[in-house]
C-alpha cells in the first residue's frame, strides 16, 4: 500500500510565492532560462538551473553549477525569501489551465515504494539525466522538484481534499507566467492529515505521470545516503517530494512527430509504401488532429492527410504495441524511414501538443519534411502498462499544466 509522509516544506513566504514559483528545469534550455529570469531574482531557475548565473558556455554538468545551485537556494532562506514550516504538514496543491483543473496532494513518498514497485514506471530513464539530478540533489541536499503522480480514484481522499479547500483560505493564489491558476492550502490539522495517510495506505499503487529521471534520481540518492549497513529508517532521505493527483483529473496531450527526410523516397513512393498498412486520404480540414486512437494527421508538401492504421497491424492483446505512438513506429518510422532508436536518432523530433500543429507546419517550413499529429495517450493507457510491468516507447505522453518548481521543497536532512 502507498506510503504518504507529512513533512517540513521550505517554501515562500506568502507574499513571495509568485515571484519563486517556475516551470520546472527539463521544459526550457539554458539561454531560455536566462531570458526569462530577467527582473525575477527570486525565480526559482536560479536553483534549478544554476548555471544561469555562471558564465555563458559554462559546461552545465561542472561542479560549479551545483555549488552555484546551492549557494543560490541557500540565500533565499537567507533573505526571508523562503521559510521551513515548523511541523510535518501536508498540502493541497490545485492548478487550473483554460478551465479545467486538477488538484493534488503534496507530501513524501517512499523510496521503498519505488524499489518495491508500489510507486510504477512507465518509461526508460538515461543514465546521464539520472547523474544530473543525482548531484543537484545531492548537493543542494534537497528535493527541489516535485514528483508528479497518479492513483486511480478514491473517493475518500477526493472528500477530505474537498472539504478542506470549501473550509480552508488558501496561502498561495497566483496566476503563473503560463497562464496556469496556482492554488495552495496548508493542511495543519492533525487529524486531517492522519486520515489522509490512513486513506492513502488503501491506495495499492500510484503511478510516475511524469518525472522518472527525477524520481530515479531521488531514490539513487537515498539509497546512497543509507550506505551499507544499519540506517535510520525515518530519516527524511528515505522519501522524496511529491504530488499525488487523481488520475480522471489529468489530461495527456498529443506528443507530435517531425522528420527530417523521406529516407530517399520521392513523396510519392513514400505514401505509396505506407499504403501497405495504413489508409492515406486528404484531410477534411487543416490542420488535422485526429479525432480516435489508431488515426494521424500527416503533413507533407503543404498538405494534410488523414492517415488510419489498418486492423490488421494492430495488436489491441499487448498494451504497449496497441498505443499509436507504437503503431507509428513500427510500421512506419522503423522500417520506411529507417529511424530504429527514436531517442538518439537527430532525423526525428518531438513536439509538444501544447506548442499546437501550427508548430508543425512552421517545422516543415524551416527544414524537416514530414510532420505527424499524434491522438493522445489516455491515463488508463499508461496505467496499463505500467501495471503489466512494460514500459511505453519515448515520448508518448505530454502533460500540461507542468507543476512549478520552489513551491516545496523538500530538506533531506
């Protein structure tokens, strides 16, 4: 059953919160990053991605951008920027995002849970990624990310959440530079929070939605800290920051595709090629997102098409060789463009559905020849597969709104 812990979070002040709060550190690069700090030295970029305060051309894995991390986190604290709550509480976390919001539980989970397979996976991590977080955690000695999580419904924790925010003024209430409502309460109750742990014990698993590399990379770190004999079991390095949602308050978007080439074929014994499986016909309306699974939208030559997958080539008995993204690759990308290892191939890139289609065709405008608008992965999908053990292939799942960074954060020692 899933472990939920209370604790100390260091966190703004009141008034600060929105002057902190910032996406998280794997959504923009480093010169993005330093754009958008401009008048915002309180951002918790500052932290998250230290080397925008270091030289340009710095190499962003150095030590010095660690310590940098740190120093930086450190004098927040130090400028009454931030403050260490005095007791181990919980927190309601809500965002909404053009009228549709999702709300949260933020806590600690277990390390233990993870290695246990209470908390599953669903993606592959890089081990470079991993050794990034490993030593921005390790060396801040901190959680400074949440962890973004699942469960399917439970109407008791849904009751409880919603009756403390009808009864409770938040302490956070801002909207953030992405357009997203952010909405904070604190859950000091004793009792309440009791329940909510009780309730979370019933809870037989949760579900990583997004942050494996931040996830692995917290529970590399505790299980370094535990070293090799006895260790304290409740020392905080045995969990890690996150926040639990309700998996039918969550929204997946459509992870699109743009190509390079054609792999040598003219465009039309390329279409000719994908015939074999799937059933090409000019779209209806343009651009083209598809309206059910097992259809794309395809743009190439300044035209849209809708593309469906023929019955036959498709596997609904396995839920990873079921999903579109899969479908895609491996009856199309793989063996007619020859792209075999999506994540490593620099012919093929992704593209986020909040960015829109229009994304796409301005792709194809400046260099890549191909474009295929994706039908989101659902959340039953992904818990599907994470529950059979298996994992999806890259970039399947795109989740808005991301969570903020310097909300909570989370003292591992």
């Amino acid at each position: 059953m899933a472990v939920l812990k209370p604790f100390k979070a260091i966190r703004p002040k009141d008034e600060f919160a929105s002057s902190v709060g910032a996406l998280p550190y794997d959504v923009m690069n480093s010169e993005e990053a330093r754009e958008m700090v401009k008048d915002k030295p309180y951002s918790f970029l500052h932290v998250d991605k230290a080397e925008i305060d270091l030289p340009q051309g710095i190499d962003i894995y150095s030590a010095e951008v660690y310590e940098k991390a740190r120093e930086n986190l450190d004098a927040l604290s130090e400028k009454g920027i931030l403050k260490q709550d005095e007791k181990p509480l919980l927190y309601i976390y809500r965002q909404i995002m053009n009228g549709r919001e999702q709300t949260g539980i933020v806590g600690c989970t277990a390390v233990d849970d993870y290695l246990n397979n209470i908390i599953k996976k669903h993606e592959f991590t890089r081990a470079d990624k991993e050794a990034d977080r490993i030593r921005h955690v390790d060396t801040c000695d901190a959680n400074t990310g949440p962890i973004f999580l699942t469960h399917r419904e439970n109407k008791a924790v849904s009751d409880i959440t919603e009756s403390w925010k009808n009864s409770h003024k938040p302490v956070y209430d801002f909207v953030s530079d992405d357009g997203v409502s952010q909405t904070v309460w604190v859950v000091d109750d004793d009792k309440v929070i009791d329940n909510l742990v009780q309730e979370f014990r019933k809870i037989p698993y949760l579900y990583i939605a997004d942050g494996h590399h931040r996830c692995a990379s917290a529970v590399k770190v505790g299980e370094k800290r535990r070293g090799d004999g006895e260790y304290d079991k409740n020392a905080e390095f045995n969990f890690f920051l996150s926040v639990i949602f309700p998996c039918d308050q969550l929204k997946i978007m459509d992870y699109n595709r743009v190509i390079a080439d054609l792999n040598g074929n003219t465009s039309e014994e390329f279409i000719l090629k994908m015939s074999e499986k799937f059933i090409v016909e000019e779209a209806e309306m343009s651009p083209y997102a598809p309206k059910e699974r097992h259809t794309f939208g395809m743009y190439l030559d300044n035209k849209w098409y809708k593309v469906t997958a023929k019955p036959e080539f498709i596997d609904e008995n396995d839920p990873v060789l079921c999903l579109d993204v899969s479908i895609l690759q491996n009856n199309l990308i793989a063996p007619i463009l020859n792209i075999t290892d999506p994540r490593t191939d620099k012919r093929i890139d992704f593209v986020g559905g909040i960015r829109g289609l229009g994304e796409l065709e301005r792709r194809c405008e400046t260099g890549m020849k191909l474009a295929f608008s994706m039908y989101p992965t659902s959340l039953n999908e992904l818990m599907d597969i994470a529950d059979a053990h298996k994992v999806m292939p890259p970039k399947s799942t795109w989740f808005e709104p991301k969570l903020l960074s310097g909300l909570f954060i989370h003292k591992l020692s």
